[in-house]
C-alpha cells in the first residue's frame, strides 16, 4: 500500500513539473518567425561580375563602408537581373555551399525584391 501511494505522489509531482514547463515556453517571444528573421531591409545593386567564373547573379550591398556580395539561391526575374540595377529586398543567409563558380559572399533567400526608386 505504501508503494502503491508513493509511486501516485511521484507521477503527481512530475505531472505537475511538466506543467511547470509548458506553461514558461508559452510565454517566451517566438523569435524563430521566419518574417522576423527575414525583416533586415537592404539595398544592393545587381552585378554580374563573376559570370566568367560561372557565377551568374549577385547583389552588392555597401553597408557601413563593407561590401557584402550576396548570392540568391533562386533566379531574379529578368526585369531585375540587370547589370547595376538598384534593388531593395529582404535577404536571410543560407546555410548551404556556394554554387559552383561562386567563390565570394554568400547564398541567401531574397525576398520583396523591389527596384529602388
């Protein structure tokens, strides 16, 4: 009988830990939304400088006197890949190889590709 009552205080006590634990990740920020992420507005311009190398398209950014080159994983629309267009979009790094021929920057998904005005 004493099993019996020790084992039930024992599921209760961890039924209610669990609980505990659910209820604490209800209340932390969803800081893995994929618009969140993906909200850090840029400009760059399109260039097409490492197309002898067998890359075909990347975006230059100027940010804060550095130059990042950004390489989309998913083709531009041919209204935007023209060579020096000035573009605004939405970008979040990839965590895959460069294309082959692609020796600098990085792939990215880009995302509300607009012509700057």
């Amino acid at each position: 009988m004493r099993k019996t009552i020790a084992l039930i205080i024992v599921v209760a006590l961890s039924g209610g830990a669990c609980r505990m634990g659910q209820k604490a990740t209800k209340n932390t920020p969803a800081s893995t939304d994929k618009s969140e992420q993906m909200d850090n507005k840029s400009v760059g311009k399109v260039s097409h400088q490492y197309k002898a190398t067998g890359c075909a398209t990347v975006i230059i950014i100027n940010k804060d006197g550095e130059t990042i080159t950004i390489i989309p994983k998913d083709r531009l629309d041919a209204s935007l890949d023209v060579d020096g267009l000035e573009i605004t979009f939405n970008y979040r790094p990839l965590k895959m190889p460069n294309p082959v021929g692609c020796t600098a920057g990085f792939p990215a998904e880009l995302t509300n590709i607009k012509p700057a005005k």
